[in-house]
C-alpha cells in the first residue's frame, strides 16, 4: 500500500514543496507539490530524486566507535560515552578553544542544525570555530556586518518584481539559487524577461544562466570589484546617483564618492576585460531602470576582493535608489526573526580575536576554515593547538583548500567526532560518528533560509516516515552530544530544549517592547505545543515573532499549531521594505563606507596595476550534484555531471591539449589529472573544474563514488590565499598551470 507525505526539500537553497511517495517506510517518488505556497509544483531533478538519495544504502545505520583502530558498529550508549570520555580530558587539559568545531553546509537545511550547534558553542567556550561560510559567503556577512550592523541582514533581489536583474558570479539554472531563496529560480528569471525586463550576466563561463540573459560578460575572474566600483564611478560622474526613500537612513554617501575616484572605467578596463563603454552603460541601465536590483553569489564572493566586491553590490543597490523597495533588493522578515524596534544598534565588529598561527581575525565569530589543518597541526607560544575536533555536517577533506593537509591533520588528532550520515573522506578520521536519520525521517522547517526568501512565508513538514528502530533523531544526536562534550553527559536530553526556552523567554519577558513584557516564563514555557523539543522551540520562535500571537497578545497570531493547520504552507506576502527597523548600526543609519572597506580600497586599487599573465581556474556546479555529498547516488552521476577540466578551444590548441585525453593541473598545493573537456563554455585564460569530488581515499563507504571518484580541486590551493576582510577562501580565479600529460608508448 502506498500513500503521500508532504516534504519540504532539503536538497538546496530553493526549499521547494515535495509530494513524496511512501511504500512502507521506504520513499519511492518525489514529484512537486503544486499546492506549496511558495514552490507551487516546482521540482528539479534531484528534488525527483529523492528517494535514491533518502534510501542509499551507503548511509550508516548505526552509530560507529573506533576500537583498536577500527571503526566498529556500537549502540548509541557507547558511543556518547565514547565522546564523553574523549573530549572532557582535551577540556580539561588544554582548555577549551582546544576543541574545534567544524559546522557544514547541510547544518541549513536541518531542523537540528539550526537549533543545537549554537548551545554546543556557548556551552563549550570554544572560539576554535570553522564552518563553510568561509569557503562560500562570509564575504557577505561582513559587509552586511558593516553597512546594517547585523551580519544576517543581507538584502535578496525582488525577483518576481524587478525590471532589470545583474548576475554576478552566479548560475541558479544549475545551482536554484543561493542566499536568494526561490523555488524555480530558473521560471522566475523566464518571467522578468516575459515581462519585459532585463537580465545581465556576468560569469567567466557561458553558462545556462548566461545563454538566458540579454547580455553576457565573460569578465576576468577576481575583478568583479574593480568592474562595480567602476560602475559606481559613473553614477558619481554622471550625475545619477538617487538614493531614493532610503536617503535618510544612509550616510558617507560623498565619502564613497571620494573612494572610487581612481576606478574609472578606462583604468579598470584592461584589468577585468570588459570594455569602459559597456562598463558605462552597465552604471546608465541600472540607473534607467525603473526597478533593479544587483546580485552576487559565489564568482563574487570566493575571491581576493569578496567583501569589497559584496559591499558594492549593495552600495550600487543604495546608490540607486533599489535598497528597500519593491523590484529592488529588500530585506525578508521570516516568521522566526526575532523583533526589535528601530534605533542604534550594537554594530558589528571583526578580528574581535585572531587565529592562533597565520593571526587570521575572527569574523562573525568564526576562524577561516581554510585555517583549520594548521590550526591542528602547527604548535605556537600563542596556545594549545586544536587537539579535539567536533564535526557536525562538514567534509571539509574535499570542501576546503589543501585537503591532503587536513587528512594528516585530522589524523593526528587526540579525538574526533563526526556526525554524519556516511563514512567519508572526512569522517574516515572520527573515532566516533554518529548518523543522523534519512531526511525522510527528519522534520523540516527552514529557520535560516526563510530570512533570504524572495517571498515571506512559512512551512513546516514533520517526519514523513517514522524513525527506524535503532535510530536516534538529529536533534537528540546534537543534544546528546551537547550534554556529553560539556560535562552533562547522562543528563535527558529534553534539558537542552529546556534551557534554551528558559533563556529566551527570561529574556523576552524582561524586554519593554515584548508582546510579553512582565508575564511569567514558566507559564508561558507551559503553553508550547509541539511533540518534541524541537517543535515546541520553533512554536516559542514562531509566538515571539513578528507574525507571531505574542502568546494571545494577537489572538490571530501564528502558532505552532496554526501552522500545522497548513501542511502547504502559509504564504506572508511579498517582502516589504524594512527600514530603519532592521538596521543595528550604531548609528542606527547605513554606514556606507564602513571604515575596514575604505581601509581594504587601496588594495583593490593596486590590483588595477596588476595583470599576471598565465590561466586562471574557476569553478561550476552540475545541476545533479551538491558539493561533494551527492556523488554517491547513481541516480545523480554520469552525462554531464563529471569531474573534468573545461578549457578553451584556443588554449587547448596552443597548449596541445585533447578533448577526453588526461590533462595535469597544477597550483600552489598540489597537482591533479583530470580528463579535458574542450569547450566554449569557459572563456579564453580560464579553466574549471567542478569541486566536491576525490573520493578515492582508503577507509571510506562510498561504494558508488568510488567507482568514478573524480579529482579534488581544493588540493590546487594551499589554504593561504584568503579575502582578508572575512577569512573566505580563494577558490575562483586561481592561477593554475596546465600541461597535456605526456604518455609515452
Ligand atoms: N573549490 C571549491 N570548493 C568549494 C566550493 C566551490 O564552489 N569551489 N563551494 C563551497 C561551498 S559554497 C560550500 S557550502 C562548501 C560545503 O562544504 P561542506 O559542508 O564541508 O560539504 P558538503 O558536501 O556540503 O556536506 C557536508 C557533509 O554533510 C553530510 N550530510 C548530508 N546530509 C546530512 C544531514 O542531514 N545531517 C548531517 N549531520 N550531515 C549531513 C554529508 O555526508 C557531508 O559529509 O564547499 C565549499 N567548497
Ligand atoms: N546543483 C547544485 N546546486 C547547488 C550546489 C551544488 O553543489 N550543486 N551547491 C549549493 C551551494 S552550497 C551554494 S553556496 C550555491 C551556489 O550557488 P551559485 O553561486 O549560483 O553557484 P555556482 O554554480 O558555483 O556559480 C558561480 C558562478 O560564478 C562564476 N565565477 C567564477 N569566478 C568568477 C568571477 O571571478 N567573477 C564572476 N563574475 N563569476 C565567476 C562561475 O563560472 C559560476 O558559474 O549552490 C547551491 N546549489
Ligand atoms: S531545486 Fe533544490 S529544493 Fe527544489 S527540488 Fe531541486 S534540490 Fe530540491
Ligand atoms: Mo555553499
């Protein structure tokens, strides 16, 4: 007998509704749900695949704990004993940012992931802290940090709205969309060009995003900086800056003026290949444009300049008059934000510590990640290296530069726990892991992505199989593993929701504008509904929210239990502008050049001069993939999804280079073969290749990737080139040698 359960998708950023099949306990098909409020029937192919991925065997049923070297299957009870007794000694020992924690991608796409990584932090006292923001979009954050004072204020482009869209470094025909959540990116891009507005790419590489647009610009990799600072020149010089309704909330807007002055667009011309004329109407279009709106992604933010290049995203955006308003680029209200009345804030401050050996500043109160294996494996007078390592969601081994270097590093550790569905190249290393159940089996609701929505709405699906006997859900994984790395091991775990309801609610009562000012905690802590901690949390977040009923202040407020009336969703309008409310500045206006920014500008500046010669490697994503998780999947490998290096006819010809024939790559931390893909695809000077593969490391249970394991791209860098700003990654626009391999008869 099948039946249908509805689910949201945790596959990307795009959280589309699924309507899933179920046999049994076993999912069998995914199509879309056409009654989502937000996703309206949308389903891309991985979506479809679902099931394959939900059901590999590959994932591990039980938790596994390392005995004499070996990873043996163990009951849950020995295994958190086992984290108990690894990690309290390090603590005790060596103090406790001598335990790392690494948080992963998939950490925004659980329910558990959401809840409990940042009562592990404060618990623990740790500021050994690496996620993959800093491979992806610290660059963001900080320059959001900077300009609102809040690092998760970043503004999203009004799509369903605007008249006129720049692209910058992203391709969400392949990727649906990041830090821009919307469900059928791809429909929603079809529609602003069926309504007559414009779309403008700028990408290295002619990507399915790009063939869709109404101008392309193969841009240098790296220079997107000086290209939108160039742009913000000529609204400066020809008169077309209008800051609109948001003028009285921004200031510095003649200090930026001053800032650009030497990036006109006949200097930056040569740096980024794109011609000072079409720079020039690029600025005039924006300008022109009754709405528009600027957006950068990866390409934009993975690079030298990424936080100077995401903070004139949004300075064109100011500039222009679109911050804040319908078609422009707005901040969403998700319905767990917290509220807070306008006015000065505490604003945001970087490098309030710094890394222990390269004395990298902390951003966001993260470690680059690109630190972490000399984090662990390199002793300085400043303190103990990291001896302990806590990895919840995260293959940093292939997701991070120089994973040869982590290897060893990880290896050499005193303890390791991972939690994570399969045995890879990074957990291979645990002494513990444990597995969190199928998304299948786990609930959903999006508190992070909701805050980058392009529509306000909000949706929740509980599990749509029961829990396997045997498995032990996220949310108890991480509360487990909260109580036992802190010296509460043993305790229910039912404390940890406890302890944070009692905190939030201590908090809100006390605060004037709470729609519970002077009520008692205890009696409100007794209204949640929910079956588990984490849903009576997200009923606490939804009460207190600015959708919220306040705990009867608005009778016809949302509840956790109004929600569960609308298993498609409930749909809260499109985003509204948001200003000054959502500002935290210390001024409580926009600073628009921060002062970090104006002190990085005069590098940008030096860049103009700069123009090394030699190829440049970038990356790409493939429609069917997810980083470096997804790779195991039959369903999701094979046709275009592969690991190959995407080169230029004319550099493949002057180079001697085949198409199919094995080429070898070669940057500053390794080298690596993958086969040539000759194709205009990828402009002249530039190479690609895609990142999450590798899987070719002893000791894994990847049974299917291991058949085609692919190259890992990351071992090209030796983890020393950062954005400064915000510790990212360098990962595109990386200079690489490239040779035909030489096989001799
Ligand atoms: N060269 C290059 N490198 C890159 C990038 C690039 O563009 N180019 N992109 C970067 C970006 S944007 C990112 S976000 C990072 C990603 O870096 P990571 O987060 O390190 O890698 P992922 O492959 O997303 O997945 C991390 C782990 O989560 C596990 N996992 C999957 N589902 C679950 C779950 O439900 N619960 C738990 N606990 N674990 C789960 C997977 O098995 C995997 O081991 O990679 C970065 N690396
Ligand atoms: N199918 C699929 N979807 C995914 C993922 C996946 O792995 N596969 N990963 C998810 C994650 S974690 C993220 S963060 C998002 C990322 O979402 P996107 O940012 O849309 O993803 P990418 O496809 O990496 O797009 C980056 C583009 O930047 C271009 N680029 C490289 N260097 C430069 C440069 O210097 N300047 C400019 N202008 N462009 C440049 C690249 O050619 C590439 O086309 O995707 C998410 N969705
Ligand atoms: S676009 Fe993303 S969220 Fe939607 S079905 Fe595909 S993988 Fe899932
Ligand atoms: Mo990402």
């Amino acid at each position: 007998m099948s039946r249908t359960a509805l689910r949201i998708c945790p596959l990307c950023e795009a959280t589309c509704g699924l309507t899933l099949t179920v046999e049994g306990n076993e999912v069998t098909g995914a199509r879309g749900d056409r009654e989502d409020v937000f996703s309206k029937g949308f389903i891309c192919p991985k979506g479809a695949s679902f099931g394959a991925v939900d059901g590999d065997p590959d994932r591990l049923r039980t938790p596994l704990v390392r005995r004499d070297g070996e990873l043996r299957e163990a009951t849950w009870a020995e295994a958190f004993d086992a984290v108990a007794a690894g990690i309290r000694p390090v603590v005790e020992r060596n103090g406790p940012h001598s335990v790392g924690v690494v948080l992963g991608n998939p950490n925004v796409h659980t329910v558990a992931g959401a809840l409990y990584p940042a009562v592990l932090l404060a618990r623990l006292g740790t500021r050994s802290l690496f996620t993959a923001s800093t491979v992806d979009q610290m660059p963001k954050h900080v320059s959001s940090g900077l300009l609102y004072g809040d690092a998760l204020a970043i503004p999203v482009p009004d799509l369903d709205r605007t008249d006129h869209l720049l692209l910058i470094g992203a391709n969400p025909l392949e990727s649906n969309g990041s830090l821009c959540t919307a469900p059928d990116f791809p429909g929603r891009l079809k529609a602003l060009k069926a309504r007559g507005g414009t779309l403008t790419v700028i990408d290295p590489r002619r990507t399915r995003t790009a063939k869709l647009a109404d101008r392309h610009l193969e841009i240098r990799p790296g220079t997107d900086a000086l290209l939108l600072a160039a742009m913000t020149y000529v609204l400066f010089e020809e008169d077309l800056v209008d800051l609109g309704e948001s003028a009285p909330h921004v200031e510095g807007v003649s200090e930026v003026r001053e800032a650009v002055r030497e990036f006109t667009p006949e200097a930056v011309a040569p740096a980024c290949d794109v011609e000072a004329g079409v720079i020039r109407t690029l600025a005039r279009e924006l300008a022109a444009a009754p709405t528009a709106s600027v957006y950068g992604r990866i390409g934009s933010c993975t690079v030298p300049f990424g936080t100077l290049g995401s903070w004139l995203v949004d300075v064109l955006n100011i500039l222009t008059g679109n911050l804040d308003r319908p078609g422009g680029a707005l901040f969403p209200l998700a319905a767990t934000d917290r509220t807070r009345p306008a006015g000065p804030g505490r604003g945001f401050r970087l490098g309030r510590w710094h890394s222990r050996v390269s004395r990298y500043p902390e951003a966001k109160g993260e470690l680059p990640l690109s630190a972490l294996a000399e984090e662990i494996d390199t002793a300085t007078e400043e303190g103990e290296p990291i001896r302990a390592l806590i990895a919840v969601a995260a293959n940093p081994v292939l997701s991070a530069p120089d994973g040869d270097r982590l290897d060893k590093a990880l290896g050499a550790l005193d303890f390791m726990v991972s939690v994570d569905p399969y045995l890879n190249e990074t957990s291979r290393h645990a002494d513990v892991v444990l597995p969190p159940p199928p998304p299948s089996q786990s609930p959903h609701h999006d508190f992070a992505l909701n805050a980058l929505a392009v529509r306000n709405q909000v949706r929740y699906s509980p599990p749509a199989v029961p829990l396997e006997p045997g498995r032990m859900a996220e949310s108890e994984i991480l509360s487990r593993l909260v109580l036992a790395a802190t010296g509460m091991h043993g305790a229910d775990p039912s404390a940890v929701d406890d302890l944070v309801i009692g905190q939030t609610l201590g908090k809100a009562v006390e605060e004037a504008h709470s729609p519970v000012h002077g009520r008692d905690p205890r009696e409100l802590a007794a209204q949640l509904t929910g079956e588990s901690g984490p849903e009576r949390r997200l009923d606490l977040m939804l009460r207190l929210g600015p959708y919220g009923d306040g705990f009867g202040a608005d009778p016809d407020g949302l509840t956790f239990a109004r929600l569960l009336e609308h298993p498609h969703g409930i749909d809260l309008g499109p985003l509204r502008p948001r200003l000054p409310q959502a500002l935290r500045t210390r001024s409580g206006r926009i600073e628009l050049l921060p002062r970090p920014i104006a002190d990085d500008l005069p590098r940008l500046g030096a860049a103009l001069r700069e123009r090394p010669d030699g190829l440049l490697l970038v990356g790409r994503r493939h429609l069917r993939s997810n980083n470096s998780w997804m790779h195991n999947v039959p369903a999701l490998t094979g046709g275009t999804n592969r690991c190959t290096l995407h080169i230029h006819p004319e550099d493949a010809e002057r180079l001697g280079v085949r198409d199919g024939a094995p080429v070898r790559v070669k940057g500053a931390g390794g080298e690596v073969t993958a086969p040539a893909e000759v194709t205009e695809g990828v402009r002249r000077g530039v190479v690609s290749l895609p990142h999450g593969w590798g899987h070719d490391r002893p000791g894994t249970r990847l049974s299917h990737a291991a058949t085609n394991p692919g190259v890992n791209v990351n071992q090209l860098l030796d983890g020393s080139l950062l954005d400064p700003l915000s510790g990212n990654a360098v990962l595109n626009g990386v200079p690489v040698e490239v040779a035909a391999l030489v096989t001799t008869p």
